[in-house]
C-alpha cells in the first residue's frame, strides 16, 4: 500500500505528459481549441501532482525530475509549435519564408531553461522569480484563440502580423526567466487579511474571462506580472 501511495503523484505527472502529447496532436492539425483544453487539463495535473506528493509526503527526486520533463511538453514544447504555426500563417506571399517560423521554438528554449534553473533555485519555494510555464502557456494558446473568436479589427490585425508575433515570441521567453518576482497564489494563512492580493487577483481573474473569453486569459497573464511589479514596488516603500 505504501509503494501505491508513492506512485501516485508520479502517475498525476505522467498524466499531464499525456494530455500535453494529446494536445501536440490537437496543435498540428490546428485544432488550437481542444489544444487548449488538454493543456489546461495537464495544468490541472501538474497542480495535483505536487499536492498529493505534500500530502502523502512522499516527494523524491524523481518525482521532481518527472515534473520537469512532463511540463517541458505540455508547456513548452506546446507553446512553440503554436507560435510556429501562427508565424508560419502570418506570413504574407511578400516576406514568405517558412525558416522565418522557426523562431515559435524560442518559447520552448525559453520554457526549457526555466525548467531547468526552477529546478536548482532555492528562492522559489513561496513565490516564483520569472512567468511560470504554466501561466506561458495559458497566454501563447489564448492567441490563436482569440484570433479565432475576436471581433476586434485591431487585435485581429495584430496577431496577424509576424512582426507582432516575434515580439511576443522574445517577450515570452525574456519574461520566463527574468529576474522579476512574482507573487503565487498558495495560501499561507487562511485569513482574508493575509491573501488580500490573492483573493483580488481572483476575482478580477473571473472578470476578465467571463467578459472577454479567450482574450481575458490573455489580459489576465498580463495583469499577473503588472500587478506582481506594482507589489513589489509596494512592498519596497515599506
């Protein structure tokens, strides 16, 4: 019973390998909706798997190199092949150039050594220095998204420039690992008092998608880091 019990964050992290493969194949036939679904639901793992490995107290190294090598799939491999097929049908007869859409990997190479430096990074227990991968990969799958269901002419036309795209693509991979903190949402203390900036997070994180849909999962990741850096300007003054 106590090997079972040892297995099952490894089987949760498994599982989000699994829906992060699913959600490749979903990506290469530029079915980016059900993309998005399965690497929301890989985030969905890759929450638990750490939760039960707390609870049971049964985290190992291996469980931790597992994590890792799942999320290197489900955000990052994920993420840059979206941004290679968005660069790839951006490209107008003028500018064509397919090695152009290449540079989507950038976000992968940037995902990978987050990973990686995550891994190592003892500050990181109670907050994060960098955008997670996770909260990456909910904004680059948004994109295509919104591209899809926007009714805005300017957002349209922008994320249809390649121009446009590769910022987002350089931006992407510079936020992953810049030395910026950001705030998480775990509660440590289960008083409104103490999770003020969390509890406010969230409910304007329930406005922004039940208003702008796929566009809010976007802003919202925008408002994550802004509001991260207003709080530590906050918490420097004091």
């Amino acid at each position: 019973m106590e090997s079972i019990k040892k297995q099952i964050p490894n089987i949760i992290t498994l599982l989000n390998l699994f829906s992060g493969c699913i959600a490749l194949v979903f990506a290469t036939k530029s079915n980016f909706e059900l993309a998005f679904y399965f690497v929301c639901l890989g985030i969905f793992f890759d929450f638990f798997d750490g939760f039960f490995a707390r609870m049971f107290k049964v985290s190992s190294p291996l469980g931790l190199q597992l994590d890792s090598l799942a999320d290197m799939v489900t955000s990052g491999v994920v993420p840059g092949f979206v941004m290679f097929s968005m660069l790839l049908k951006s490209q107008s007869e003028i500018t064509s150039c397919p090695a152009f859409a290449y540079l989507g990997f950038v976000v992968t190479l940037g995902s990978c050594y987050r990973l990686a430096n995550f891994n190592i990074d003892t500050r990181q227990t109670d907050s994060f220095i960098g955008l997670p991968t996770p909260a990456n990969t909910l904004f680059i799958l948004s994109l295509p998204l919104v591209l899809q269901y926007s009714d805005s002419l300017i957002v349209l036309e922008a994320l249809s420039n390649q121009w446009v795209l590769l910022a987002i693509v350089l931006g992407s991979a510079y936020i992953l690992n810049a030395e910026i903190p950001l705030f998480s949402l775990k509660l440590k203390k289960f008083t409104v008092k103490d999770n003020l900036l969390q509890i406010g997070f969230l409910i304007v994180s329930f406005l922004l998608i039940f208003f702008f849909q796929f566009l809010g999962i976007s802003l919202l990741i925008l408002f994550y880091v802004l509001l991260s850096v207003i709080n530590n300007k906050i918490i420097k003054k004091q």
